[in-house]
C-alpha cells in the first residue's frame, strides 16, 4: 500500500477538503472528459449546456461549506491549489451574472448557478456520501454526456468505476513496487524491526522511489511553509468569519494575551495548551474564511498537525527542517493507515475520521521527532485515535466553525498527550492501533447519518442560528 505524502498533505482551500477542493477537483475532471474521455460523440455534436447536481452531504451541508462556489470555480478551469482566494468572488459573481462558464481552452458553456447547480437532499447516490452527477447537453438540451463522481474525504474524488476498484483493493491490496509496502501498523512494525529503519526512513524511501531526496525534501519545506503561512494570517486576521453564525475570530486576542504573558514571564502551568490551542484555532478559523490551507489529513482538521509542529518548534530545542520533515513523513505514514483500512471522511464515519486521525498523526509525528522507537510512535497514534472514537459530525449551520475550530485545538492537547504517555512506555500496550482503526470503521458504520456532516443531529439541531 502506497500513499504520498503529498496525497495526505495538499495544499488548497476553505473551508472543507471534501466540500470544496473535492467538487472543483470533480469539476476539472469532468472538463478534462468533455474534452479528452473515451465517450460516444454523436455527428456534429457541441456541448452547449452543463448541469450539476449535488447529493448525500454535499446537498446538505453544501451550502455552508461552499459547495456550489466550488464547482463554479472549477467549472471555470481553477483549481485548489492554484485559485487566487482574494479573486474568487469576483470570479463566482461573473459567473452569476453572465450565466456562463469559460474555462480555458473550451469554447463557452451555459450554467445559470440558479437552476443548473441543484443540492439535491431527496436522492443520494448509493457509492458514498458525497455523490455529485455532472451532466453535458447539446443546444436542444440532449444530454450528451453524464458522470458521477465522489468526494471521498482530503479532497481525493473518485468515479463510480474507480470507487470500486478501491473497494476491491480493500480486500486484494495491489503493491506499487515501493520497499516498505504496509497495509496496516502491524506490517509497518514488522518491516521497522527486520530493517533497522524508522518510519520516517521507511516512508522516505518509498517516496524516493517516485522522486529525487532533493525534490522530496523540498516539497515537504513548501508544504510546511504552507502550514506555518496560514497559523500566520490566521493570527493577525480580526472580525467576523462568514456565513451568517456571526462567530468571531478569537486566535489574534488569545494570541496578543500569551505574548504579553511570555514577555512578562508570568507562570502558567497551561502555558503549552495554550499555544497548541491558540496555533489549531488561526488555521481553522483560517479554514473557516476560505484561505490557503493545507489538508492534514482534511480542512476540517487541517489545524491539528500545524499546530502540533509548531508546538514542536517553539518549546523543544534542536527542533530543524529535518525534524520537520520527518514529522510530516511520519504523519503520513499513519493517515495512510487509516484512510487504508478506515475512513478520513466525516461524512463517512463522523469526526472521529478527521479530528480523530489528525490528531493520531500528529502524536505519531511528536513522538518520532522526541526520539521514540516505531513502537512508541504507533502507541502515540492508538492512544490519541483511541480517545476520538465516537466522535460525531455535527457542524452547526453545516459551517466549518462550531465546534469545529476548538476541536482542532483540543485535538492536538491531545496528540501531545499521547506522544508523552507513549514516550514513557516501552512501546507495548493493550489496543493496537490497527484494533483501534478497525473499531473507528465499524463505528462510522454503526454511526446514523445525522451524525456524518448531515447537520440534522447533534450541536446543529440543539443550538439555535442567530
């Protein structure tokens, strides 16, 4: 089993990797099949108009996690990693008013947002929970050409083929010719022991099998500068995030109190929580505006793994870019895991997925650089997955907000917990993390859907909208 690093850790847009940067990827697919897909083409056939259509989660909680503005955007030929996030209401009104999308190197499509971008909450599609159609017609609206796609959490998109070629590989895992190939924590331990490697150095050198150290080691530095850019704007940012909950931006005043602390050198014995805290909540409320963000291992738990390095380097000497790198190498090693053998999606199996696996990476990833062996780390990462079981989805107003942003912070309080109660054992203990994985999957499956990024149970059903 192979996952990159740079799958786990992509470099995107708000406020959700699934919501948003998943229906722009599907957008650009379905523009790139327009033009290049193997798809009968009928005599002097023209595309004229486009449809989407929007299913399961992403029709009830799209709105709010903006969805529809996603597919716009994608629907113009940008993508999440490129789109400039200052341009992109200008680009959304365009659109609106013009009722056409012009992406480049196709000739101009019919889309009028009002009536060809429907959030269909009656009928989601059997694949998973975020389904969208996108559909082509002719000039006598003949339809020409139809997909399905599904959004499958960190912004990975999936067709209906595609989707079960993976469900298929769940059960037959194909290798991809790298050295260090574990499906699940087990394997790992065991090929760490009969190689002498850690899991950073294994992880290495099944990326190096695709690119050059140098080149590895410099998109892990951009990935890095991309997380610590956004704690940075995230601190100095001030008022009212959007959408309509009027919460306020809190990260920036909490922030200019621990300065004052740290220059009077006042004690604190939550000192360390605190920074944690404060660093998780300016990525997510980051997140929450519709900045640059980097998916660790989702948007909605992008704060935890940013925070938690950070962490790393303010309060522990001889923290470099090594170490860095050999954080976030060991970091994905364990999302790789449980987006194997589980889930990262919350509308899958809730937040357990999101918060919880980030919050396991990010302890995994601590205690690799604290100098703990790969049995401690993949105790670190059980310890900080195991207190996440059961997590719910449950964003009020469907928005990436409450309680999402201080549930990044408590989840990594809780990676940091883990890597030191790990790092102060031998590395044996009684759940292993793939029991861990295992019970995570069968909860999200047991889990009722309210619960799963629907926002019709829990906090958003019981606290009132203002």
């Amino acid at each position: 089993m192979f996952l990159s690093v740079f799958d786990v850790f992509k470099i995107g847009i708000g406020p959700s990797s699934s919501h948003t940067m998943g229906p722009m990827v599907a957008a650009a697919r379905f523009l790139d099949d327009i033009l290049n897909g193997d798809w009968p083409r009928p005599a002097g056939y023209s595309v004229s108009r486009l449809e989407v259509s929007l299913h399961g989660s992403l029709a009830f909680t799209g709105i709010g996690h903006g969805t529809g503005r996603a597919v716009i955007l994608g629907l113009m030929g940008h993508e999440p990693d490129t789109v400039d996030p200052d341009a992109m209401d200008g680009i959304i009104a365009g659109v609106e008013a013009e009722r056409k999308v012009t992406p480049a190197g196709h000739p101009a499509y019919e889309f009028d947002p009002e009536t060809d971008l429907i959030f269909d909450r009656k009928n989601p599609l059997p694949g998973h929970a975020n389904g969208m159609t996108f559909s082509a017609y002719d000039a006598d609206d003949r339809l020409l050409l139809r997909r399905i796609y599904y959004s499958i959490g960190g912004g990975f998109v999936v067709t209906e083929l595609e989707l079960e070629a993976m469900k298929g590989a769940a059960e037959t895992p194909v290798e991809a010719g790298v050295p260090y190939p574990f499906h699940n924590a087990a394997e790992m331990l065991v090929m760490a022991k009969e190689s002498g490697l850690s899991i950073a150095e294994m992880k290495r050198a099944n990326e190096e099998t695709h690119m050059k150290r140098a080149d590895l080691d410099q998109r892990l530095d951009a990935i890095w500068s991309a997380m610590h850019g956004c704690i940075e704007r995230g601190l100095q940012q001030d008022g009212v995030m959007p959408g309509g909950l009027n919460v306020r931006r809190r990260a920036r005043d909490i922030h200019h109190k621990l300065q004052d602390e740290w220059k009077q050198n006042k004690a604190n014995p939550l000192l360390a929580n605190d920074w944690l805290s404060v660093y998780a909540m300016a990525v997510n409320e980051e997140n929450a505006a519709g900045g640059r963000i980097v998916t660790a291992p989702t948007n909605g738990a992008a704060g935890v793994i940013p925070a938690t390095v950070q962490y790393f380097t303010q309060f522990h000497d001889g923290a470099d870019a090594a170490g860095i790198r050999d954080f976030l190498l060991t970091a994905a090693a364990i999302g790789g895991i449980i987006k194997h053998n589980a889930s990262i999606s919350g509308a899958e199996v809730g937040c357990q997925g999101e918060v919880g696996s980030a919050s396991a990476m990010a302890a995994a990833g601590l205690a690799a650089v604290m100098g703990g062996s790969p049995e401690q780390i993949e105790n670190a990462a059980e310890i900080a997955l195991e207190h996440h079981l059961g997590m719910t989805c449950d964003p009020v107003a469907g928005l990436v907000q409450v309680p999402c942003i201080e549930r990044n912070a408590l989840g990594a309080v809780k990676a940091v917990t883990a890597a030191s109660l790990a790092l102060k054992g031998d590395g044996q203990h009684f759940v292993p993390l793939d029991a861990c994985v295992e019970t995570m999957r069968q909860t999200g499956l047991d889990m009722n859907e309210r619960y799963k990024e629907t926002s019709e149970g829990g906090l958003a059903v019981n606290v009132v909208e203002c």
